[in-house]
C-alpha cells in the first residue's frame, strides 16, 4: 500500500477558499506550475471555515491538473459522494478526528482513486494512527490549527513526526500548515517527504519564483 516517489521531496500547493471564483483563478495560476493541486474542503463543522459548494462546476475548468483531497469534515463518508463525478482525483485524504468509522473511510477511498491519506491535527497522538499505516499511502501531519491558511506553525509538532519518521516500512510523511521559505528546510530534516504549502504559494505575486526557492530550500 505505501507509495515510494522517486522524486522526493514534493511540493503540493493547497487551496483554501469559499469562493468558486476565487478556486477557478488559483488553479488555473497554479497548474502551469505543479501537476497536483491539494483542495482544502471545510464542511464549517469540523472546522469552522466552509469551502465553495459549485464542485460539479471543476469539470468545466481548462488544463485541470491532478488532484488531492483534503478533507476536513465531521463525515468524509458523506462529502466524497459530492466529488464522485470530479475529475482527475489522484488521492483522498481524510482527518482521523472525523466522526466516520477509519477503516469504512479507507475501504471507500480505495474503491475511488488510487491513493489515500491520514491527516492529525497537532493534539492527536501518533499511536492513533498506527493501526492504519499498512492500509494507507501517507500520513498527514497539520502543522497548524486546521481551517484558515496563513494560521501560525505549531512547531511542537516537530516530535510527533520525527517518532513517525523513525518507523520502519512506514506510508509517507507530508506536512500541512505554516510552511514557507523559513522552515521549510528544518521541516525537511525531520524526514518530511511531502510540503503541501497553502498561502506561501496561493498569495504569492510570483507562484513560479517562490517554488524555485522552495525546491532549492529542499536540495
């Protein structure tokens, strides 16, 4: 089940908003850039933002790139019913907080796309997902308070996922939240593999220039 890149480490822009419009531009400045785009999805429960309800409209956008789901809802059950019909969905990640059963969540997820993810928040212990690692492709670990981009880095974090990158014949190790051009190389030393980096990249003037110095950050 776990997935072994050549081309690690990887940056994944994530995009959080409410606005379809606003999701329209973002992607259509980043897919130029990066062949995997993460969307944040917020039910306004779970955390206390809401994402766009205009999904069966991400079909209709030109050059969409491959996609990965996040999804930061109480039911992820429920909120992948919604994106049966969307293009291009390469993996699904879910929050082990959710209020849906982990293993049902995988068994879906498995059946939908090729690959799946465990997202923590920064509270969750690491041992509640270790009966999950040999059923998924990668761990998430959010290093921020989930639900708003540009919330601080929550750098006690750094323990947790330096215990989970010590494990042998573990999933993937990706990070979410707070991440830029000041940490980005220290996060890399922990063993992070994956950065999916929001508003470094969403609210920058120049998506192109700020990947260069975050893939060079990460040589």
């Amino acid at each position: 089940m776990h997935t072994n890149y050549t081309n690690m480490p990887i940056i994944v822009p994530a995009v959080l908003t409410n606005s379809f419009d606003e999701f329209k531009k973002l992607i259509t400045r980043l897919s130029p850039v990066f062949g995997l785009v993460q969307i944040d999805i917020m039910d306004g429960e779970f955390v206390d933002n809401k994402s766009f309800d205009e999904i069966d409209k991400i079909n209709e956008i030109e050059n969409l790139p491959d996609l990965e789901l996040h999804l930061m809802v109480r039911h992820p059950l429920a909120e992948m019913e919604k994106w049966a019909k969307v293009k291009n969905i390469k993996k699904i990640i879910f929050h082990l907080e959710s209020l849906d059963d982990p293993l049902e969540v995988i068994n879906t997820i498995h059946g939908r796309c090729a690959q799946t993810g465990i997202a923590i928040n920064p509270e969750t212990p690491l041992e509640n997902v270790l009966p999950y690692l040999d059923r998924i492709n990668e761990v998430l670990f959010m290093t921020v308070h989930p639900g708003h981009q540009g919330a601080p880095f929550v750098p006690k974090v750094k323990n947790k996922i330096l215990e989970f990158t010590n494990l042998e014949n573990r999933p993937l190790c990706a990070v979410d939240g707070g991440i830029n051009e000041t940490n980005i190389a220290e996060v890399k030393s922990w063993g992070v593999e994956v950065f999916c980096v929001g508003s470094a990249l969403t609210r920058a003037d120049n998506i192109n220039e700020i990947h260069k110095k975050l893939t060079k950050l990460l040589k």
